[in-house]
C-alpha cells in the first residue's frame, strides 16, 4: 500500500502517574530518622534537610560546593540540567543543618570544596544518597515507594497546598516549561475541600 492506514488512528492516552510524595509529618520523621552526633548522621541530617528545604534534584544536591552557599541571603547556587544555574532560597532550618555538619566534617578531604562528602573523603554520589534515604525510610518506617525525588515532589505539592502560585514554584525547581510543573496541581482533598469551603458561595 502507498499509505498506511494507520497514521489516522489515535494511540491511547498514556495514564500520567501521580508523583510519590510524603506529607509534613512524614518529611520530619524522615529528617529527623539519622541519629548520633558524629559527623556521618550529622551530614544526612543536613543532607535530607536540604533537599527538602530547596526541594533541589539529588544530582544537583551532590554538586554543590561551598562556594554555592551564600549565608547572608540564604540562597544556594544550583547548577540544572544543560548546565543552566539558578538561585535557591533555603530555609534557616536546612542552613542550621548545614553548620553543624560542617563543624564535625573532617578535614582531611580529597574534595574540601564539596559540601557533601563521603567516608572516603571525595564527593557523595547520587547513588550513595539513594542509598541513604533508602537505609532511613526503612528505619522510619516509610512508604518503600518513596524515592530521593519523592522529596522533591514534596517540596512542590507543600508549596502549592500553602497557596504558592505555580510560576514561583517552576521557577524554584528549575523546570523551563510551565507544562513540566503541572503534574504537581495534584492537590490532596483536604486542600481541595479547604479551597471550596473558602471559594463556593453556597459551600
């Protein structure tokens, strides 16, 4: 045949699968699951915190160095996807988290300018921190779905639940389309039922 007949038939619409995310009660017994006051629990503390607080990519996270951090406007220098850079806000909790590792981290340090380093002294690796999180969900007792990006889609989903506007937050995650951070309008229902009591006239 000289055409195909199949151009013309529609595919089926691919389901779009809901991001895993923790609520807040989860995200603190996650933060808080890495206990001692050595520096390793003390640098997943600041760790879990910082992903958290700027809701970041863990590869992003693993590139930061010290110059990145920025004390006095509580922003974090973070190096995207095509090497695009962007400023972070991050909360005084994460950078509290963050002084405190950096005053147990050792100081012999094949990396010294890395912010998160391993027992080895070099740069942590993605796969180091997935296996982090994945040691503390099990120690906290958390969903085993739950992935080092799970924290990222918190970030958003608590952002948009606390009347973030959807361009503030696509700026905060670095996406270049707005189209990317609509999958996080998922809104749980009890945000959606606060809206309707506040919105409806005859709720």
């Amino acid at each position: 045949m000289e055409h195909n007949p199949a151009v013309s038939v529609p595919t089926p619409r691919l389901e779009k699968r809901l991001p895993t995310f923790l609520d807040e009660q989860q995200v603190a017994r996650l933060v808080g699951t890495p206990s001692g006051h050595t520096w390793l629990p003390t640098r997943d503390r600041a760790l879990l915190e910082t992903l958290y607080s700027t809701g970041i990519r863990v590869s992003e996270l693993v590139g930061l160095n010290l110059d990145d951090l920025d004390e006095i406007s509580g922003t974090i220098l973070v190096r995207g996807k095509g090497k695009k850079e962007r400023l972070c806000p991050i909360g005084e909790i994460a950078m509290k988290a963050i002084r405190a590792y950096m005053v147990k981290r050792p100081k012999k340090l094949h990396v010294p300018y890395a912010v998160f380093v391993s027992q080895k002294g070099t740069r942590l690796t993605v796969r180091q921190v997935d296996r982090l999180l994945q040691r503390y969900i099990r120690e906290g007792h958390l969903p085993s779905s739950i992935s080092p990006h799970s924290l990222r889609h918190s970030f958003a989903t608590h952002l948009l639940e606390r009347g973030a506007d959807l361009r503030s937050v696509q700026e905060l995650l670095g996406h270049s389309s707005l189209s990317t951070t609509q999958i996080y309008t998922h809104i749980t229902p009890q945000r959606l039922k606060k809206v309707f009591d506040q919105a409806h006239p005859r709720a």
